[in-house]
C-alpha cells in the first residue's frame, strides 16, 4: 500500500512540553519535518531525527512540491505549524496543492499561542460580567488587505490580535475601546524568554515600543486582562445540569 498521506501536526506555542503526545509521536516518526519558521521552538525539532526544512520564504508550490516529493519516495513527512495550524497557518490552501498530488492531509491540533498568553497572565478570555466572548483577528498586512478591527472593537468584548506587534501604534489608534482598556501583549508566550507587557490602549503601545517587543507577541485587549467587577460563576456554587 502507497502511503499517500502527510501529518499538519501543531507544535504548540513554544515551550516544548506544550506540544500533544501524538503530535510528538509523528514527529519522532518522520523523515522530514517542514517546519513554519522562528515561532517554531529548535527544540520541538529536535524531538525528530529526520531531515529538517525552514519554509519561511519559501512559496506555497515550493513548500507543497518538496514535501510531496520526499512522499513519493517513500519518508514519512510531517507538515509543523506554530501553535494550532487552524489559526493563521494557510493550511487549506496547501491542503489544496497536495490535492493535485493526490496527497490526503490528517491533521493534529496544538495549543494555540492565545492559549499560552492567558496562560502567562493568568487569566481566563472569557469571564463572568466581564465578556462573555473572544474575538480573534489580525491587522491588515501582506496577505490581508483590509481588517475589521475598528469594527469588531465596538462589541467591547476580549480581542486577540495576532500578527499586531509591529503595528500595534495603528491598532491602538483605530480600535473604539474605552482609552482606559486594559491591554496585554505578551511576547514568546510559554518561551523561556517570554515578557509580559501590560498598561491601557492609551499607553501600552509606547511601553511595547519601549521594551524594543516588534515581533512573536500577542496583543489582548478587554477587561479580562486585569479582571476586576467580575461575576462569580454559578458552577460552584449550586448543582446544575450538565452543560
Ligand atoms: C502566523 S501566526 C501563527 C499562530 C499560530 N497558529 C497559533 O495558533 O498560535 C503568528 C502569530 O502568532 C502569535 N504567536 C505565535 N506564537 C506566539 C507565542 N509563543 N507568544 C505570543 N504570540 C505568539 C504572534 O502574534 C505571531 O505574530
């Protein structure tokens, strides 16, 4: 039987112990590992001994043609997204390219970087009187040529933004939160070097400037960030049905 089949696997937001079991597993099985850039810990890679390519830089027919040629001659390949390929990772699209190779993709998920910023700020997303919602978004950039982040600001709810260090003075400027909003960004969240930034969309940009943080950062926007008023959750209080 041709094993026709290549394994997206999440690799976590960073710190090594964060990635699955099985996405381990794959990756100590594979002959090769594509592997999605600097946001991808060295030492996840290591957990494999097979061969090892960056795709920063590299386009989508380059990325899709190397893996479906180590395929064909018969290595187990694994595709390493940064976190949870579903978030930002261009998986249908590459999806799709192998489809033309008659390659089938299985997928396995990884902890998301948004998962590790709460983590860091010990924090929940979503918290009783405070917001009951999570928007995640990005700022328009080389593959996005318009946002909504002005017009998703005016729900007030928790915002994630990925891919926002950079422009992180325009997103302040744009978003329609009280100027008080607590603001988070954390940088490398889960990393050995991971930094904490906090302060109010009035004044967190020039402290993110001031700390030289430019890049592999989440910003998170809302009351949860410092979460005071909160309404305690009935859960533990009073027997309930299950939800
Ligand atoms: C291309 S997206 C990939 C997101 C990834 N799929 C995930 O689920 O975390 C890259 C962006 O994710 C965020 N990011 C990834 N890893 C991070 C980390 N360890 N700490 C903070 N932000 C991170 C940053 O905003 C970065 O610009």
């Amino acid at each position: 039987m041709t094993n026709n089949m290549i394994t997206f696997v999440g690799a976590g937001p960073g710190n090594p112990k964060l990635i699955t079991v099985l996405g381990r597993e794959c990756l100590e099985e594979a002959d090769l590992v594509v592997y999605a850039g600097s946001l991808v810990n060295p030492v996840v890679l290591d957990y494999s001994s097979g061969e090892k390519i960056d795709s920063y830089g590299m386009t989508l027919n380059e990325i899709t043609k190397v893996m479906a040629d180590a395929l064909k001659a018969g290595k187990k390949v694994v595709r390493l997204h940064s976190g949870d390929p579903s978030l930002y990772g261009s998986v249908i699209e590459q999806m799709e390219e192998l489809k033309k190779y008659d390659i089938d993709v299985e997928r396995i998920p990884g902890v998301s970087s948004v998962f590790a910023t709460a983590a860091a700020l010990n924090t929940q997303l979503t918290l009783n009187g405070v917001s009951d919602s999570l928007i995640i978004t990005r700022p328009a950039g080389k593959t996005l040529d318009e946002d909504k982040i002005k017009e998703l600001s005016r729900h007030n709810e928790t915002m994630a933004i990925f891919l926002g260090t950079q422009k992180i003075e325009q997103i302040m400027e744009k978003v329609e939160y009280p100027k008080d909003t607590p603001v988070a960004v954390v940088f490398h969240a889960s990393w050995d070097d991971q930094q904490v930034i906090k302060g109010t969309v009035e004044i967190i940009a020039s402290k993110v400037k001031e700390a030289g943080i430019r890049r592999s950062a989440m910003i998170i926007i809302g009351g949860v960030v410092d979460p005071v008023n909160y309404r305690r959750s009935h859960l533990y209080g009073v027997a309930q049905e299950p939800l």
